[in-house]
C-alpha cells in the first residue's frame, strides 16, 4: 500500500484505504458466491449497514459522507473491494453508478426519495443505457419516451443491465427527440414495480453478476421522474461515467494488484529445479513487469481522481486511466497465471476467478477501442 504515500491523497484517504481493508478481511473473506444474486442483495446491505456505501452518493443531508463525490476515495474504495472481492466491488459500484445522475443533476425530492435508500444499502440501484443496437453508439438508441402530458411513455429494450432483475429503481435514457442524436434523449427514474416494465431475460456472463435485459411496454413515467430537463440526457449519461469510469480503472487495479500478490506468493514457495521459481531470471522479469504495469496504471487512475477532485475536466484523463488500467491488469493477471502453471486454470483459484473478472471490464462503460477515440478526438481539440 506504499501508493498511499503518494502526494495525491490526504491522510483521510488513507485512513479510508487502511479501515476499509480491515473490514474487508473480517468480512469478504467467505463470501457465498453459489446465488449472485444473493449474494450482491446481501452484500449491498453489508456495506450500508458498514457505511462504505455513504461514500457512493452526493449530500451529507442525504446520508452522504460530502456534498459531492469524493472521486478518490471511491478509487480507493472500489480498488480494495476488487483486490479482496469481485461482487463486492460490483455491488459496491452499481450503487454509484445506478445513482449518479440522481446526485448530479436529480432534484431535491429526487435526491430525498432515493439517495438515503442508496446509501443505506436499502435500495439497489441500475444504470439503464445499452440496447442492443446502441452500446458504444449512444446516438442510435431507439427506446422511447413519449411525452403524454403530466407523464412519459416508455417503449423499447435496454440490455447488458447490472443488477437488472434486482434492483429498485432504473435510472434509464430514452429518445424524447427534442433534437437529432445525442441531444434529443432524456433521463427517468424508474421504479422496479412499474406497470409496462418487465424483465425480458436474465444474462448469464463469464464473471457472474446479477444482468438482465428490461422490455419496456407502455410503461407510464410521471414527469417528475425525469433527471434535469428533456433533452439532457446524454449529457447527464457522460458526466455519470466521467465520474465512475475512473473508478472502473481502480477496480482494474485491485484486481492486478491482487494478481501480482498472489503471484510474489507463489515464485518464492513454489519449488523448482532445486531452489524456487523467485530464483529464474525469467521470473524476476515477469514480476518486474508487472509491477511497471501496476504503477503505470496507479498513476493515471489517481491523476484522473485528483484532478475531478480540483474541479477539472478529465474526460481524456478519465479514458486513459479506463483504457491503461484494464489492459495493463489483463497482461498482469495473465502473468501471474503463467506463473502458477495449470493450477492456474483451476476453477475456484484466485487466479482463474480474477481472468474471469478482469476481462469484461475491458468492454464495460467504454471499451478500450472506445477510450481510444475519446483519448485521440481530445488530443485534437
């Protein structure tokens, strides 16, 4: 944890980091991942009964730990989840995400009604944007709200959905048309319970967590669910990810971290050829490696904190901690895979779990071809 001592943290993100990594070991170390999502619903819990999840939100009158989102300690938070435990750390970040744009942009009757429920670990939260035909490609979203007077009609499917079937509540985008594109799509909150709403399939995916595709049909949204004003949408969307893909490249980095920790463990127990697999140069080399890639991403993903915490835009800061983060844990990961030989692969090893982990994080919230555009259209400005 010598990161901590970096100048881009003050002594209460330490504490944080230290108190969070405690709690982490008393309590994730046997977590039950059989039923995820029984798992994720009580994991939820724990970490609002704990407080972690006051961290997630914005407004101390709301259950919040500030005024507005601390981004680094949300890295930290979501880097010492991931290096301890997968879900933990999904359970942990869909409660910011599915909650952002209510932070940013919601009203106050919005931020009562839901946020304290968020915080608490009461209510689970989802960040309903992909459809099938409109991942990347925010523009070509089809799903639609009509406006129908002192409400909106929802029509249309939204896919690829944490903690769908779960969740509460759906911070969901559709096309209202005010303009071509982008700018003709709005943001509702939407209740679970909600007439017209329905859980088309459940998604099963190589590192489990509770997913779904929603169908809306005719599903009523009364005006006063809308985030901000129609229109607004995408806007809202990328000022939510610019908050929480930063904090995807830290979960990228506590699953490296974890990965080179386990690696270190096994080059200096496993024996070999008369002394230990520590003594190859070959895997002194693989182990420096990992740990350049480890702290070249550490780097990025912390400047990108730090500076949203000064008040500065970092959409390119933001895409290249995302982009730098995920690949460099996938290459770090794979190493310490290699290291460990075929116990590696071994379903129910550390190693193993972590491939899973890592590898969808590369497409979530933007994937790296993604970041690359971003990175090169904000070079050109």
């Amino acid at each position: 944890m010598e990161h901590l001592d970096w100048p881009f943290f003050e002594d209460k993100h330490r504490r944080l980091a230290s108190d969070l990594d405690a709690w982490c070991a008393a309590h994730l170390a046997h977590v039950d991942h059989s039923d995820v999502d029984v798992a994720c619903k009580g994991l939820v819990k724990a970490l609002g009964e704990a407080g972690w999840l006051k961290h997630a939100i914005a407004g101390m009158s709301l259950g919040g730990t500030a005024d507005v989102i601390d981004t680094r300690a949300i890295c930290l938070l979501r880097e010492t989840l991931a290096r301890h435990d997968g879900l933990a750390d999904f359970a942990f970040a869909m409660q910011g995400l599915g909650s952002g744009a209510i932070s940013l942009a919601g009203t106050e009757e919005q931020r009562q009604r839901y946020l304290p429920r968020v915080a608490r670990g009461e209510a689970l939260a989802a960040f309903a944007l992909s459809e099938p035909d409109a991942g990347s490609d925010v523009a070509a979203m089809r799903c639609e709200a009509i406006d129908d007077g002192d409400s909106y009609l929802l029509n249309g499917d939204k896919t690829w959905i944490s903690n769908g079937g779960i969740a509460d509540f759906y911070v969901v985008f559709a096309r209202t048309g005010e303009q071509p594109g982008a700018r003709g799509i709005s943001a509702f909150i939407v209740d679970a319970d909600s007439p017209g709403l329905e859980i088309a399939e459940r998604i099963d995916v190589m590192a489990p967590h509770p997913l779904a595709t929603l169908h809306f049909r005719g599903c009523r949204v009364a005006r006063s669910q809308r985030i901000g004003a129609a229109g607004e949408g995408f806007k809202i969307a990328m000022r939510t990810l610019d908050v929480f893909r930063t904090s995807v490249a830290a979960a990228a980095l506590g699953f490296g971290r974890r990965a080179l920790q386990e690696g270190l463990a096994q080059a200096k127990s496993r024996a070999m050829f008369g002394g230990h697999l520590a003594d190859l140069p070959l895997a002194q080399a693989k182990l420096a490696d990992m740990a350049c890639k480890i702290d070249s991403a550490a780097l990025l993903v912390y400047r990108a904190a730090w500076l949203r915490d000064q008040g500065k835009a970092i959409t390119k800061e933001a895409a290249m901690a995302k982009l730098v983060a995920t690949e460099n844990a996938q290459q770090v990961i794979d190493s310490a895979l290699q290291l460990f030989g075929g116990r590696g692969v071994r379903v129910g090893e550390v190693l193993e779990s972590l491939y899973r982990e890592i590898r969808p994080l590369r497409i979530y919230e933007g994937a790296s071809e993604v970041q690359q555009l971003i990175i090169g259209r904000e070079l050109l400005k």
